[in-house]
C-alpha cells in the first residue's frame, strides 16, 4: 500500500512538474485617436499542450473578451503622444488555470494620428487643422521641424495668420445665447 501511494504521489507530482502554461505572444497594431481598437491577441499565442485558453486579465483596456482586448485612444489623454508605441500587458491563463511569466503578452500600438492635427492643403493654402483647436499654431511642444503655421501662398514659407479658433454661437427661441468658444492658450 505504501508502495501504490509513492507512485501515485511521483505519477502526480511529475504531472504537475511537466505542465507547460500557455504562451502570450507580442502584438503590434495601427490605430487612430478617437477610434476604439479591438486585437486579437490570442491569434498568435499558443498552448504548448494544447489545451484552450483565454484572456485572463487586461489592465487599462476599455473591455475585453476571451480573445480580443479593446482599447479606446480620447484626444484629451492622448494628446502630442510622443512615445513610438502605446504599450501594455495582458495575461492569458488555460482551461487548466496553468499561468506563469510566459503568459503575459503586450500590445504595441502605434497611434497614427498621434500628434492631434491634420494638414490641409488646398488651393493656394497650406495650414495645420488641430482637433482641439488654436488652428495654425503648434504650441511650445512643436514636434516636427516645419513648423510653418498658416502658409500663404504655399510654398512661399510666409505665414500670413499667428492662430484662430472657431466660435459657434446662435440664438434660441428665447433669445438666449449659446456659445461653443476658445480662449487664447
């Protein structure tokens, strides 16, 4: 009897000793700000037993699902991001609840819209169109080394206006002001 009890405890422990987790591997997507991103992270990764497995945890993801992960990039947190990549981890487990080092993975996003403005370039105009507003003008934090503001006649390199806003305002049926407006930064 006593004999059984070792070999089954060897039999169990060499089992438990041979379990091979699941392993996460890296992910690397495009995305822009203002626009939730999903990732199927589980894609790429593998359980070397292969057994089933599923996202287990996913800190600062807006959700996510037993293969995708959903991120959501808003102007006001993103905005002038200048890391290459956004980066974080998420952890995959079995269906065997096996985890370790190898189960952690990490998204790399790349936000192509990082910089929070667009370019218009338009008949004899060439000018930055920011999101947040304060057109024309790149701040203290200017990122690239043209910085031409609000080009007139394109190509000359004068820039005729320093920096605008839009104002948006009308009357409603009472005669009551609304205002959607920006203040100089």
């Amino acid at each position: 009897m006593k004999k059984i009890a070792t070999i089954l405890l060897f039999l169990l422990a060499t089992n438990i000793a041979l379990a091979q987790p699941p392993v996460a591997v890296n992910d690397t997507v495009t995305g822009r700000l203002g626009e939730y991103i999903t990732v199927n992270v589980t894609a790429n990764d593998y359980s070397p037993e292969g057994l089933s497995f599923r996202v287990f945890l996913a800190p600062y993801a807006d959700s996510f699902t037993d293969s995708t992960i959903t991120y959501y990039f808003d102007y006001d947190k993103f905005y002038n991001f200048t890391d290459p990549y956004y980066e974080q981890y998420y952890i995959i487990i079995d269906e065997n609840d096996q985890i370790d080092t190898v189960s952690q993975g990490r998204v790399f996003i790349d936000l192509n819209n990082r910089y929070f403005y667009d370019t218009l370039d338009i008949g004899n105009i060439r000018t930055r169109i920011y999101a947040y507003n304060n057109h024309f003008w790149p701040g203290s934090d200017v990122i690239e080394v043209d910085s031409t503001l609000f080009e007139f006649p394109k190509g000359s390199g004068k820039s005729t206006l320093f920096t605008s806003a839009f104002w948006i305002g009308g009357l409603d049926q009472n005669g009551t002001l609304h205002l959607a407006a920006d203040q100089y930064r």
